[in-house]
C-alpha cells in the first residue's frame, strides 16, 4: 500500500520523523503549505514549541484546510507540541494560541516533569515499551470518554487515540524506534482501503 505521509515543517523536530519513516520504507514529504496538504493522505505534527507552531499555522494558511482535513477523517499523529495543536483544551497556553480540537483531552503545557524540563523513561504502551524521551513536555490532565489511553507512565496517561487521531506527549522520534510510527502507517493504510 503507498501512502504519502505528510510531515508539518513549519518549526520544530519534523526532520527526525521523516527519517522514522524512511526507515519503515515509507516516503513522507515536508508540509508547509496548503498545497503540498492537498497531496497527503495523513499528517504528523512534531515537537516543537506550540505558540510558534500556532502562529506559523495561521500565516502560512494552513490551520483551516488541516481542521477541515481532520474532520472529515485524516489521520493525524501529533507529540509533544503537535499533542497540544490536536487537543480540545490547552491549559497554560499564550492567549492567542490556537488548537485543532481534534481529540477530547485537556493538556498542561510544560507540566510534565515540571522539576526536572526533561526526562527519559519506560512507557508501556499496547504497541510494546518505549524508551520515552520527555522535554518540556505536556501533561494530559483529562480524557474524555471516546480517548483511548493506548499508554501512561505511572498511570498517567502519555498516549492517547480517539479515531483518526494519534497523539503522545513523549518524542518516538528521538530513540530511534519506529514501531509507532508504524502504528500511525497502519491507520493509514487501513483508512486508504476504505
Ligand atoms: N513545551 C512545548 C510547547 O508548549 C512542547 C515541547 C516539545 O514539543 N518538546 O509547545
């Protein structure tokens, strides 16, 4: 199955998901404009910092064509600041900042590991453990009840799905381990057979 997976370029660590992709031999391409969306059957949104993320959003005209992408059922897959940009509720966001209000959780930013900015640890999730790489990351602090917590750490969830929406606080990207980036590819591909 050939799926093109789009990569939000705008700010942020998009660069190490292009190669997690390459490494499962599925091409992705760089998204920075409405145009390239238009050719893509999923998107990945990275970290980065989500104020900025927002900003570049509404300037380059993306926000409204990936809202309307998302709701009419693209699959989505958003860590760290892309998790905030899905949820339905950004708490200690800057005022002007924007959200797609893709998957019913309410997130903290910068709240996770709020002593520490940054940590590493074992997430166990229903696609196996990972090593998790935390940095300034969110803490989601509700789930609503179509979110399924597909992983948590300490019984905090850190991974969470509701339908076409993939969303992990932690960075996949960064420990060299492709297999949710996997996942997402096979919600993809099951999504392109309908
Ligand atoms: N703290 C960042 C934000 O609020 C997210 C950090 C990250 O993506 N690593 O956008």
């Amino acid at each position: 199955m050939n799926v093109q997976i789009g990569v939000l370029a705008l700010q942020g660590a998009f660069a190490a998901h292009s190669e997690c992709l390459a490494s499962l031999g599925v091409q992705s391409i760089e998204v920075r404009t409405p145009e390239q969306l238009i050719g893509v059957d999923a998107l990945l949104m990275p970290g980065g910092e989500s104020s900025t993320m927002s900003q570049l959003l509404e300037s380059s005209g993306l926000f409204d064509p990936i809202a309307e992408r998302i709701s009419s059922g693209m699959p989505v897959f958003g860590t760290c600041a892309g998790m905030i940009l899905l949820a339905s509720e950004v708490l200690d966001g800057r005022s002007d900042q924007r959200n797609f209000s893709a998957i019913d959780i309410s997130v903290r930013r910068n709240a996770f590991g709020r002593q520490l900015d940054s940590f590493e640890t074992t997430v166990s999730t229903s696609v196996g453990e990972f090593h998790g790489v935390f940095i300034r990351a969110p803490r989601i602090e509700r789930v609503g009840a179509d979110v399924k917590v597909l992983g948590s750490i300490n019984d905090e969830p850190v991974l969470v799905q509701q339908g076409n929406v993939l969303a992990a606080s932690f960075h996949p990207e960064l420990s060299g381990d492709a297999r949710l980036h996997d996942y997402f590819v096979s919600m993809t591909s099951n999504k392109k057979k309908v």
